[in-house]
C-alpha cells in the first residue's frame, strides 16, 4: 500500500484548493472581474500561482506516484513533501514580488525532477532486471 503517498497527494490537492480560494479572494479584493484575468499586477501574480501549480500537476502527480511504485511509498512522499513545501514557499514569495518565485520553483523543480530520474531509474532497472 501507498499510505505516505496518498497523504502527500491529498497535501496537494488541498494546497491548489487553497491556491484556487486564494484567486477568487484577490477577484474581490483587486476588483476584477470575471472572466478577466489581467488588470491588476497584484491579481495576477495570486492567478499566476494557481496556474503554475496546475501546469506542474501533471508532472508531479505521475513522477510521484510512479515513484512510489518503483521505489518506494516513504520515499516518494519524502520528496513529495519537498513539492509542496516549494509551492508554497513559491505561493509566499510570488504573492509579494514577481523575483521572490524563484527559490520556491527551484524547490518545486529540483524534486520533481528527483522523483521523474527516479521513476524513470526505477521503470527501467526493473525492465532490464
């Protein structure tokens, strides 16, 4: 079974909720309305958080879980966990200015880039195994 891993994904799922909460918030507190998503530059860093986690989704979501299967459930959510702590310290930094994202990203990039090497490393090793 994959515990860990499913609790990381859960971790996830509610982050970008809480990232989508966020976008409707900024919607009334900058006054734009839908369906604008341009307008206001405080707005659209809050827009653009929620979108880049989204783009990311699809990357993270399939390294981690294929992670989890060949290499294993506490390790994948180890770096899973690393993840969202990155998009968070993102969603912290990119809210205040567009040049405070980057050490989150990295954050972000770095571990999903170790659990898609990992799956892959691991899908392969078991195929020529």
């Amino acid at each position: 079974m994959y515990h860990y891993t499913a609790i990381v994904t859960c971790l996830a799922v509610a982050l970008h909720f809480f990232f989508a909460l966020q976008v409707a918030r900024a919607r009334a507190l900058y006054g734009v309305k839908l369906p604008a998503i341009m307008g206001n530059p405080d707005f659209e860093r809050v827009y653009r958080i929620q979108m880049n986690t989204l783009e990311w989704a699809p990357i993270f979501l399939p390294s981690l879980w294929l992670f989890a299967i060949y290499i294993g459930d506490a390790a994948a959510a180890a770096v899973g966990a690393v993840w969202v702590i990155g998009r968070i310290v993102y969603f912290l930094g990119y809210r205040e200015a567009v040049p405070k994202r980057t050490p989150g990203f990295a954050i972000q990039a770095l571990a999903c880039t170790v659990l898609w090497v990992g799956a892959l490393g691991g899908a392969v090793w078991r195929l020529v195994h």
